[in-house]
C-alpha cells in the first residue's frame, strides 16, 4: 500500500471517530439540560422569612416609617446599594402605593394592600416577574418598658425551573436583609422618638 493509500485509509478511520465523539458530547449535554429542568420541577421554590425587632417608640411613630412608602428609602434599602446599583421608585401614597427595584441582579414591586395604624401593613409583590408571587407583612406588638416589638414576614415563590435552585439563596439573602432592615428602622424611629421627647420638655 503507498504512503498516500495509507493517509486516506487513516483519515477515513478517524472521522467517524470524531463524528461520533461530537454525537455523545451533544447526547450528554442535551441529558445534562434535561437533567437541569426536571430536578428544576421538583425542588421547593418557596421562600419564607420572619425577622422581629423591639423598638423604644410608640407605635405611631414606627407606624409613620412603615406606612409611608417614601420613607422606606431611610431603613428597608441598604444605602450602599442606592444610585448607581440599586434604582428605588415609589409611586402614589397610602394603600395602593407601590414601591419598585431593579439592579444588583434583583428586580421587583412590592404594593401595599393594607395599612392600620394599630396593627401595621400588608403587601402583595412581584419579585423576578410579573405576576404576585409574593406577600408580605409587618405587625405591631405593644410590650411593657415602652417597647414594641415589630416583626416582618415576607414570602412567596420564585418562578418555575431554575426558581428551585435559588430558593435557598433567596431564603438566606432576605433573611440577612430584612435583619439589616430592622436595624435601621429601629434607629430611625427612635431617633425621632428621642427628638420629639426632647421638643415637647
């Protein structure tokens, strides 16, 4: 056999082999993607969090903070979030009003659906999509010593497929957040506490 006869022969031997290769590579991916969606299906995509907090304010001074979404902007967002990373709108005022987010990979509304004076709020909200996949609350509970202990609950469900993946990151993220959150409302509203005890001595 010559030199030529023989590269021909080992050229047609090796593109089947390589044909085949890329057949299996493309099997195990499409497996691999199928794989993905199906345990996608399965997997919880609830989330739940419960954070509280005991302020020294009455309750209309922390119910000032919280039912008025403008102020919201002074305690539920991280400020080093805001402007460049973080957009915040708010839109109307009282029940009805809804506050929006976008950036650092999140995007959302939340809009208040209840606002009592005595008990605290409730809203329906939209996280990473377009219909209410979320509701939320935080209530009012008068203790002695002039205290109040404010507790939040947010929950909801994340989108089908890959919302099963980042349901415990989303549990984790908001826990973490709402906890900062509370700190911040606390020292809002009892620095105005402690500003409006001192004008009225």
């Amino acid at each position: 056999m010559t030199e030529a006869a023989t590269n021909e022969s080992l050229a047609g031997s090796e593109a089947p082999s390589a044909k085949l290769m890329l057949k299996w590579v493309g099997i195990v991916l499409l497996l691999a993607a199928v794989t993905v969606v199906v345990v996608g299906v399965f997997l919880p995509r609830e989330w739940h969090v419960e954070q509280s907090v005991d302020i020294e304010a009455d309750v209309a001074q922390i119910h000032a903070q919280i039912a008025d979404l403008e102020r919201w902007d002074a305690w539920m967002f991280d400020p080093e979030l805001e402007g460049a990373d973080m957009l915040v709108e708010v839109e109307g005022s009282g029940v009805g009003a809804t506050i929006s987010w976008s950036g650092k990979g999140s995007t959302g509304a939340m809009t208040l659906v209840e606002a009592d004076p005595a008990t605290g709020i409730r809203w329906d909200g939209r996280v990473e999509t377009d219909e209410i996949n979320n509701h939320g609350s935080i209530s009012y509970e008068p203790l002695d010593g002039g205290l109040v202990r404010v507790t939040l609950v947010d929950e909801g469900t994340l989108p089908p497929v890959l919302g099963g993946y980042f349901a415990p990151v989303m549990n984790s993220a908001l826990s973490q957040h709402f906890e900062a959150a509370l700190g911040r409302l606390e020292l809002v509203a009892e620095a105005e506490a402690e500003a409006e005890r001192a004008s009225a001595d």
